[in-house]
C-alpha cells in the first residue's frame, strides 16, 4: 500500500455495499427454508415419490449458495484518498484481491453517467490514458451524495 502518513488528506473515504444480511442470518434463513422443505419432503417420500424430495433438497441448496454469494460480496471496498497531488484508489475485491491506482488530480476528470430520469448510474475517473469505475456497488442515493462531495473535494485539489 502506497498511502502517505505524513500530510492529512483533503478527502478521504471508504466506499463499502450495502449488506443487510449478516452471516447469522443468512444459517437463520437456510434453517427455516430446511425446515418448510422437509415437511413436503417426508410427505413425498412416504408416498414413494422420492425424486421430489430430492429436488427440494437441492432448492434448499441453491438458496444456500445464492445467499452465502451475496454475503461475501459484501466483502468488497473501496477507498478513495485526495490529496493536493495525488489521488489513490485502493481497490479490494471480495476475495481479498488488492489494486491501487493513483491519478495526477490535475488530469483526472470525474464523469457522471445519468438515466433517463437523471438518477446516477455510474462514476468513472477519466484520465487520457485510463477509465476506472469507482462505486459500481454502491447505490444511485449513495453515488450521487459522494459524486457531491468528492467532486467538490477534486475541485479544490486543483485550485
């Protein structure tokens, strides 16, 4: 990691998903999808129709899976860090894997994709050379209240 100690920087933030559901509450919703799929489960193997008791078993699994992804993509974040000549983005993905990049605030440029109905969709950093997505996870609420600030921060790097 390339962060600087000796100056404080004019920006500094660290851009994380939104998660709700913890890893207790994901077994707590694993358990209690268990527990409804085994009643039909019992009632479709007593009747000898034991392949329908296999295939909501593997629901059960599924759900499992979709829900324990979701949880370890909450993993992933960013940080952004301004400072009067430099501007670092530290990248770490949900697997722990790490990239840094760092931008002349100078050339940098911060582009703002819109919808139709002018909500936030995108953050891009521009420079001639490069275009890097920062907040892809983030919501369009939260990329349009950190477009704010950090826009306003880059602004005053440059002056």
């Amino acid at each position: 990691m390339t962060t600087r100690t000796q100056a404080r920087p004019l920006f500094a933030a660290t851009l994380t998903p939104n998660r709700s559901l913890s890893r207790r509450g994901l077994r707590l919703v694993v358990a209690i999808a268990a527990i409804l799929a085994s009643v039909p489960a019992m009632i479709f193997l007593s009747l000898g129709a034991w392949p329908i008791a296999a295939f909501l078993g593997l629901d059960v699994a599924l759900v499992w899976w979709a829900l324990r992804t979701a949880v370890e993509g909450g993993r992933q974040f960013e940080q952004v860090t301004l400072w009067a000549d430099q501007l670092e983005v530290r990248q770490v993905s949900a697997r722990g894997r790490e990239q840094v990049l760092t931008f002349n605030p100078f050339y940098v440029k911060l582009v703002i994709e819109r919808d139709f109905n002018e909500r936030i969709t995108a953050l891009h950093l521009r420079t001639p050379d490069s275009d890097t997505e920062i907040g892809a996870f983030l919501s369009p609420d939260d990329k349009t209240s950190f477009a704010k600030v950090f826009g306003t921060a880059l602004k005053k790097a440059r002056s």
